[in-house]
C-alpha cells in the first residue's frame, strides 16, 4: 500500500489514443502539468499490456447499431483517442517514495510507468486510468522478464496520476487495462491558455 500526498502540482490538459487487437493493447499520449508558479509542463506516455474487454451493447442488452468491424485471424481490431479540446481531469500526487515537499524538477516524473485503466464507450465513450510514474526504466524492463519485480517498481514510484476524461473511436466495449511503459518530459506546454 501506498500513501500518497496531494501535490500542488495541477492538471491541465490530456490527449491520447490506443489501439487494441484481442487482449493486446498499446497507448499513447501526453499530458500536461501547471507548478507552483504557473508553468505548464508537458509529457509524452507510450505503453503496452494485456486488456479485458466486453461488448457494450451486449452487456446491457441493448439494440446496437452496425459498426463496421476488422477482424484478423478471428481477433477484433478497435481503437479510440482523444484530443485536448475534449474536456479531461486529474490530479498529481506524490508518495513516500518521493522525498522533498513537492516536484520542484518536471523531470522528476520520468522514466517508467505501470498504469491500470478502465475505459466504456460506444462511439463517444470515457476512461479513467491510475498511472504511477518516475519509476526506474530498468526495473521496468527487469520486470517484464520477471513480473515479480513489477512490485518492486511500483513500490519505488515517487509519484500517481490519475486522469479521467472523454475519447472518441470504433468503439462498443466496456473494459480494462494494465499497461507498462514509459514517460517523457517534452518541455513547456504552450498550448494552455489558447
């Protein structure tokens, strides 16, 4: 268990897509974060992982309508994504890992990531992922040889994200993901504001 603290750190603006085949999935996106004086931050996320999933309309055994389906060898291709004129939300905090009052560098947040995301939508749908960042790149990679250090990482992981927001794409599922991957600082953000 982690205990985290409230980072003064504020949420600005997410944007992303992903693509699923069967029960492989892979993302990307970025996000950006606002300091304590004001500065919007950016950072790039790509990621991959297994994903559980279920039709929709299915589930609550609703008409549907006719979407167009891609299937390869008897698995399903879907996607969606979004772009950061879609409304998002979300909040940074810090945990005991993390040593100091709060991020005074944005670089502090890169590295690994291992991040879990639950996601439902026909068309227009929404998502809410838990992303926990700044872990060791190398103890990432150890961990998808050996998956018993993946708890390790997490334990090391100064930092969570968590974001929700609005996606777009062919879509008619209701599911889940846990994804490894990896976090990149980008700079300013410039867009915020605009």
């Amino acid at each position: 268990m982690k205990i985290l603290r409230r980072s003064g750190w504020t949420f600005d603006t997410s944007a992303g897509g992903g693509i699923g085949y069967g029960s492989f999935t892979v993302e990307g996106g970025v996000f950006a974060l606002r300091d304590l004086e004001g500065a919007s931050h950016q950072y790039s996320f790509s990621a991959f992982g297994t994903s559980i999933s279920r039709s929709l309309t299915g589930f609550f055994h609703i008409p549907k309508f006719a979407l167009p389906k891609f299937i390869i060898k008897r698995k399903e291709l879907g996607g969606s994504g979004s772009t950061a004129d879609l409304n998002s939300y979300g909040k940074l905090f810090l945990t005991e890992s993390f040593k100091g009052a709060d991020l005074t560098k944005p670089q502090s947040l890169e590295g690994g990531v291992v991040y879990f995301e639950g996601a439902a939508g026909y068309l227009v749908g929404g998502n809410a992922s838990l992303m926990i960042l700044g872990i060791s790149r190398e103890l990432i990679l150890l961990g998808i040889g050996k998956p018993d250090l993946i708890g390790t990482a997490i334990r090391s992981a100064p930092a969570v994200l968590t974001m929700t927001g609005v996606n777009e794409g062919l879509q008619n599922s209701l599911g889940g993901a846990f994804m490894l991957g990896q976090i990149t600082y980008k700079g300013l953000y410039a867009d915020v504001g605009e």
